[in-house]
C-alpha cells in the first residue's frame, strides 16, 4: 500500500520534535458480528519542541471523517493522504489532536483482525501491531521512541469478553473503559475481543501478587490445560524476576490464544496473543510442549526486554528478540523443576540450523541490522535476529560469566525502565559489571556478518599420542550480494575429548574450554595423552561457528553417532552432518544412511523429528534427482519399520506415523494409511486421533487416492476452523490440473481467502512429487508476484512471495528466470531479498544435487 512506509530519518525528526504524553482511543465495536468498518476516536495529547512546526500522525483507514488539531479543524481531504495525516502549524509545548476515522476489521493478521468460528459462528477479534499496525486501529506516531500512556474505552456487543493491556474493568452499558497504561510503545498495545472463555489465577511471591489469565475460544476450552500452561509461566516468572532483579512491570499477566494468527506470539504489554494452534487438539509429543513452553517463556521475558526497555529504532530489534530467545531456552535449562533441562540440545539442532540457513543467504546482515525503513524491519524477523542473536549471547555469557551478565541486566533495567535504548546502552552496562571491554567483541559479532568455520589440527607420535591441537578458524566469503566482508571472530569455546566406554557408549573424558582468536589458536593439550576417539569443537555450545570433525572423529561418529552418553554433542554432531549436507560435502545418500544408522539410538523425541524433516528436505531438494525415488523408497520402508517396531503409544511412534504418511507412496504403503484411518488396520498403541487422521487424508489426497468426496467427508467428522485449514491443504494437494488451477486462483487472482486459509492452500499446492504438474506455475509466478506485492498487505504478500516461488524446480532454466525477472521488475527492496533468498535455496539445491550424483560415481 503506498504510503504505508516509514524511514528511519522522518522517525527521527519526528522523534526530536515530539514527546507524546497520551492517547485516548474510543472504538465502537459493537458492529463486529456483522463485520465492515467501525467508529475509532483518537485523542492525542502531545507537545512540539518548536513553535509553528509540522510533522505527522499516521493512520490506515478507509474514511477519516474529522481532524481537530488545538480546537482548529483541519480540511480532511487535504490532510489525509497516503495513510498519513498532515499536522502544521504546531503549539509550542502542548498539543491536542483528535481524528474520527472508520476502520476496517482485517483478515490478514495485521491490524484488528475478525474472524468467525465455524463452531458457534460467534466472531472473535484481536490485534496484532507490530510493526506499523496500530495506525489501522487508532492515529498513532508510529515508532518504538515515541511511548505514550493508552487509555481504551471499548464498546462491544453483550455477553462479550475485552481484554486489553490495562486489567478489565467491569462493563456500563457494554462500554469497557480502561484504565491508562503505562508509558509504552504503540506496537505493544492491544485488544482482544469476543466471547472468549477464560481461566483465572494468579501469581504469589513474597507479598506479590499478579493476575494471570489464560483466554481461548469457546471450542477450544475442552483441549485447554491452563494447569500446565500456568505452571510453566509461574516458572519463568520465579527466574526473570530473580536473574532481572526487577519485579514484573505490569498490573496483570493474561495469556491469549487466538485464531488465524501469523506468528507463534507476540508480546503485548500484560496481554500476549498466541497463536491457537498451542491449544492441542490431539496427542503431541513432548517436543511440541517444550516448543510451546518455549514460547510461552519468550514472550514473558519481552515484558522486560522489548516492552518495559525499548529499541529506539529497529536496527537493535536484537535487543528485543536475541534476549528474549536467549533467556527463555537459559530458563527452560536451568530453572529449578523444569521439565525440560536438555533444552540447548533442541536449540542447537533446531533454531541454530535455522541461523546457519540464514547467515549464508543473500541476505545476510548483522546481528544489529542497518535497518532504512519500515520495508526492511518486516523481513528481519529472521534466523539471525532470533538465533543467531541469541548464539551470540550465550557465547557472551560464557564469556564475561552469567553472574556478571545479569548483573549488568539488572543495572540495565533500572537505568532505563519505561524507557528507550541502543547498543551502547546495554554493552555499557554489561562492561560496568563484567570489568571486560566488549567494544571490539560487539563490532566483531553484532556489527558484522556471515559465520565462520572451525577445524582442529591434530598431529600425532608413532605411538598414538598427541603431540599438538589447534582450532583452525576460517572466514568463507560472504555469499554473492551480501554487504560486507567475511571476518574472523573470537570464540570462548570449549573442547570434548570422548572415548567408548566398556558399554559402547561415548563418554567426554575430559573439556578444555579457550578464546579461539585468529586463523590458528594451539590448545594447552595435556602432554601424553592417547588420541581421544572424538574430539568434538564447540562442545557445550558456547559459541556461533560451523563445526567440521577430523577424519578420525567423523569415522567414528559415523559409526558410534547415537552412542553419544549425553544429548548435546548427539545434537552438535547431527547438526554438523546436516550443514555438511547442505554445503555439498556430504552427500544426501551419505546423510541417509547416516541418520538410518544412528536415528534408532536417539532417545531426544525434538532432536528425531528434527531429523525426520531434514532428511525429508534433503530428499526432495538434494539428492541427484535419478536415485532420489530409490532414496525416497529406503527412507519410507524405514520409516514404516520404526514405526512398527515403536513402544506402543509412545513419542516416538507419534513422530514415526507421521513421518511414514509424509511420505507413503507404495499400493501397500497407501493401503495402510486408508486401513488406519477407516478402521480395518491398526498399530498397537496409535491413537488415530484428528491432527493424525488430517495428515493421512492429505497424503492420500496428494496421490490422488482421496478427491472431493473423501476430504468432504473428513470435513464433517471436523467442522471447525483447523478442520476447514486442512480441507483446504487437501484440495490443493490433488494431483489434478484443475485443483491446482483452482488452488491458484483463489490466492493469486483473488483477495477472498483470510490468511489462514491461504497459507493453508499454499502449502497444500506445493507437493514434491508433482514436479511436472507444477512446472508452468514458474512463469505464472514471476508475471504475478510484482502486482501481489503492490497489492495485497505485508503479511498476504509474503506468504505468496516466498510459499509460491518454484522451490521445487531445481534447475538453472529456474535460476535466469528468477535474474531475468530481478533485473526488470525492479522491486523493492523487501520483494528483492524474499526473492533472492529464494533463488538462493535453488542454487544450493543444485550443488547438493551435483555432490550426490558424484557420490554415486565415486
């Protein structure tokens, strides 16, 4: 939408003229059941650092019916342009602004979203603001710097629950009126609104006392286990306020799950939406509850990092998520009574490979972005402004000692609460505390980007001995397109030595923990000391690197992998094979047999379905395209095999069902899936519950095995809203002409389908095996994508841009299309890095595919 962009230099004018003291916004949402529009009043009260100035407020509307700047009304159709309103003529010191705008309710996730639960068509409505969303809802300055106190005052039908950052105060004639927030940012504010059901509780400490409250759809409630959703938060509440040293900032703490919603939360001050799908409907596994705890614990660490300190500008929008990711996995680690102690291993095998992926892209940037405008801050929420971030600081924690870190935290806090900051802010706290300079640390890895590789050097006596070891560090160039130069960085790391037990296990005999710095570091090695089995770099984690093993470590981890005694160094190795996969130096048939070497001895369910899609992906994108079906048919038998030969309704043969209806392909294979979901077969112990049944449908429905009239019928055994998301992926999933093109139609040649159901149907159209069926869709996207990008909201576009560019046709006729369309199109600047980063998956997919065709020949 033109308009809609902000840059970081109109931010800061507008920053050092204004300070924003309050606003009063007044929304008629009594109109909601019906949808359409409604009536949003907004009072500013402001003051201007000149006399006679002028600046602007921002808002997205389709009507803007009054504007009184100082009890002077202004000509609307001369102010309300380009989703912003014109303010001239300002006060000296203070101002007052009111607008009296129509709104309209969304169905992209951005904004006030409506939806309308098929269950008991009652709709259900809630905000999501960050980043430039709260200017569809109310005029607002909208930048992080410009914190204000929010005062809502709500009118909504009967019967209806408001829930808003400020605690619910009871209704007068079905107005809701709120009271002032705190000072805080406008992203951060919200509403949610519907007949929610709800359950209550709170929070007891040493006098201290804090509402909580957990809200979901009434269709929902029966799944809802608030006991242990309430129990992982009260946990995160003990650690924060202990290591922060700062009591929670907000008058209650209510937890929201909402419907449809684009991200897996977000951290509205004292009121977080989640998205639904944590609500389980079916069994899980244990994997699925430490994720959503993760989450859970993430966005209550925001209510310190992000919502009581700000970013001032959204190139240190780390601050925010690096530390929330990093304090939130640190507490699920080391939190007394946690459930989940082994959570580095999970974060090493899963968000770390995210942050490995995104640091060799095209796109890669520092840790602390150069964020322009608006345009860029909506496509940073990435690998390296969650993972890598949070890397960074564990290996910063290792680095000054996590008494010194948090100590600096706490000084952070109280020098800056309610407040906004920069880099500068927290390194000097963290100096002040930890007695180490972090200038030349900070522009080593928060300033710089790519990743570095680290090898060991061993050398040996005639006696098997060890005579020396260093850690060789290498810079790789950056990729193509990426700003800046490869660096070498400094590490805190530590060494494991592993040896094989009289068990067969691997066991660490011994750790030596050092700064590697430079392209070569000796390592203080004990003198006479036999040649350990392993000898695994990195080992706890500490640091951000890719990791290679010598040719003895990777003989025998090859062999030994699932041996490992503990599951961290399992994971740093699984880690390690599949970066080797991608970078084409291990081959995908390798990688195979690999995984089906080890997989069986791997006891951590999050690190085996982290294989399972990894393995899947090399499958489909790396292997030589001639013996992919062969590798298909090895992975799918096995798959069938472990879950067979799983205990009976455990993790593992949850993870193993689903892993063999992924990929099912053989008449007995399909068989089976349409015996277990009618009935006529059964696994001892598998519960062929309403997420399972979905996912056998929708396989059976991509080979062509189920049509209209099956996935219609699985429809009616689940009328509601997920019921409707997977209907819609197996129509798309046919491998028919017409369901692709109708599938297509719906999302590229219509604007109907709210964001759910359109990602939905994307990824019900993308299937691996229908490579041929896809093909003309290549052209297709690239006539298209420019007029989606220009026409549809941030969040609608995307999901086309990236869910709908030809992943799957791995080939260079792809990659000069993708050039040729870049080099004419002219896009902007978000629309260039979706589509580079895109084209730069094709690329390493063909490498890959060349590396495993060698292996063949070799």
């Amino acid at each position: 939408m033109p308009g809609t962009n902000l840059t970081r230099e109109e931010a800061q004018r507008r920053a050092r003229l204004l300070t924003v003291d309050s606003y009063g916004i007044e929304l008629d949402l009594s109109g909601a059941q019906e949808g359409g529009t409604y009536r949003s009043v907004t009072t500013v009260l402001f003051r201007s650092a000149e006399a006679g100035a002028e600046t602007f407020i921002d808002l997205v509307a389709p009507a803007v019916h009054e504007v009184v700047l100082n009890g002077t009304s202004l000509d609307v159709a001369a102010a309300f342009r380009d989703s912003r309103i014109a303010l001239t003529h300002l006060h000296e010191g203070p101002n007052e602004l009111t607008v009296v705008a129509d709104c309209a309710y969304t169905n992209t996730g951005e904004g006030l979203h409506r939806f309308v639960d098929p269950v008991d068509e009652q709709a259900y409505l809630y905000t999501q603001f960050e980043v430039p969303d709260a200017r569809r809802v109310f005029a607002s300055f909208e930048q992080p710097d410009l914190k204000a106190t929010f005062q809502f005052t709500v009118k909504a039908p009967e019967g209806w629950t408001v829930v808003s950052n400020s605690p619910t105060p009871e209704p007068k004639d079905h107005v809701w009126v709120f009271e002032p927030t705190p000072r805080i940012s406008s992203y951060i504010t919200a509403l949610i609104v519907g007949p929610y059901h709800s359950v209550h509780s709170s929070y007891e400490k040493d006098g201290q006392s804090v509402p909580l409250g957990i809200y979901c759809r009434p269709s929902l409630a029966e799944y809802l286990d608030s006991d242990a959703i309430f129990e992982v938060t009260r946990q995160g509440f003990d650690w924060f306020q202990e290591k922060f040293a700062y009591d929670y900032p907000f008058a209650k703490y209510d937890q929201l799950f909402v419907p449809e919603f684009n991200a897996g939360a977000m951290e509205n001050a004292g009121a977080v939406t989640i998205r639904d799908q944590y609500v389980f409907r079916s069994k899980v596994t244990d994997a699925a509850y430490e994720m959503r705890a993760e989450t859970i614990l993430h966005e209550l660490a925001h209510m310190w990092f992000g919502d009581l300190v700000t970013m001032e500008w959204w190139n240190d929008l780390w601050l925010n998520e690096s530390f929330a990711t990093y304090t939130s996995i640190a507490c699920q680690a080391y939190a007394p009574g946690s459930k989940w102690p082994h959570s580095w291993t999970t974060f090493a095998n899963s968000m770390k490979t995210w942050a490995y992926r995104q640091d060799q892209l095209p796109s890669t940037h520092p840790i602390m972005a150069d964020i322009r405008d608006l345009d860029d801050v909506l496509v940073n929420f990435d690998g390296i402004t969650y993972a890598k971030g949070a890397s960074v600081l564990k290996q910063l924690v290792a680095y000054v000692g996590q008494d010194e870190f948090f100590s600096g935290v706490q000084a952070y806090f109280k020098a800056h609460a309610f407040g906004n900051t920069q880099l500068s802010d927290l390194l000097g706290a963290l100096e002040e505390t930890s007695g180490r300079d972090l200038k030349t640390w900070s522009t080593a890895w928060l300033e710089t980007a790519g990743i570095n590789v680290l090898r060991p050097e061993i050398e040996l006596d005639a006696s098997g001995h060890v005579t020396s070891l260093a850690v060789r560090q290498e810079a790789p160039p950056l990729p193509a397109g990426a700003k800046g130069e490869p660096v070498l960085r400094p590490h805190r790391i530590a060494i494991g030595c592993y040896d094989l037990d009289g068990n067969g296990k691997l066991v660490r005999t011994s750790r030596i923990e050092l700064d590697v710095e430079g392209a070569r570091t000796e390592v203080p090695f004990p003198a006479d000391t036999p040649r350990p089995a392993v000898i695994l770099l990195n080992d706890d984690d500490l640091s951000y690197a890719k990791v290679r093993l010598d040719e003895e470590s990777l003989r025998v981890v090859t062999e030994h992998l699932g041996d490992f005694e503990e599951s961290l160094p399992r994971a740093l190795c699984w880690a390690s094979a599949w970066d080797m996969t991608r970078d084409g130096e291990l081959a995908t048939r390798d990688y195979l047999e690999l995984v089906l070497s080890g997989i069986t001895k791997e006891s951590d369910i999050g690190v085996v379905q982290s294989l399972h899609r990894q393995v899947k992906l090399a499958l489909d994108l790396y292997a030589a395209p001639e013996w992919r079906e062969a590798g298909l048919t090895r992975w799918t038998d096995a798959t069938l095999a472990h879950l067979r030969a799983a205990e009976p309704g455990s993790d593992h043969q949850l993870a193993w069902a689903r892993a063999f209806a992924a990929t099912a392909r053989t008449p007995q294979q399909l068989d089976l899936l349409q015996g277990l979901l009618d009935g006529t077969e059964t696994i001892e112990g598998l519960a062929v519950d309403t997420e399972l049944r979905w996912a056998f449908v929708q396989r059976l429905a991509a080979v062509g095995l189920h049509d209209e009239e099956e996935i219609s019928a699985e429809y009616e055994r689940d009328r509601t809203a997920a019921g409707e998301r997977h209907a819609a992926a197996a129509r798309s999933a046919r491998p028919l002409a017409e369901a692709k093109a109708e599938a297509w139609a719906s999302v590229v040649e219509s604007d109907k389908l709210p964001n759910a159901l359109q990602e939905a149907v994307i990824s019900g159209f993308v299937q691996t095996d229908q490579r041929e069926l896809l093909a003309p869709y290549t052209e297709k996207f690239f006539a298209a994508v420019g007029k989606v990008w220009e026409a549809r909201s941030h969040e609608m576009a995307q999901q086309i841009a990236v869910g709908l560019y030809p992943s799957l046709q791995v080939s260079r006729s792809t990659l000069d299309a993708t050039d040729a369309w870049l080099a004419s199109a002219s896009p902007n600047a978000a629309l260039q890095r979706l589509i580079s980063e895109s084209r730069s998956g094709v690329e390493r997919a063909l490498k890959a595919q060349e590396a495993d065709a060698a292996a063949a020949v070799a």
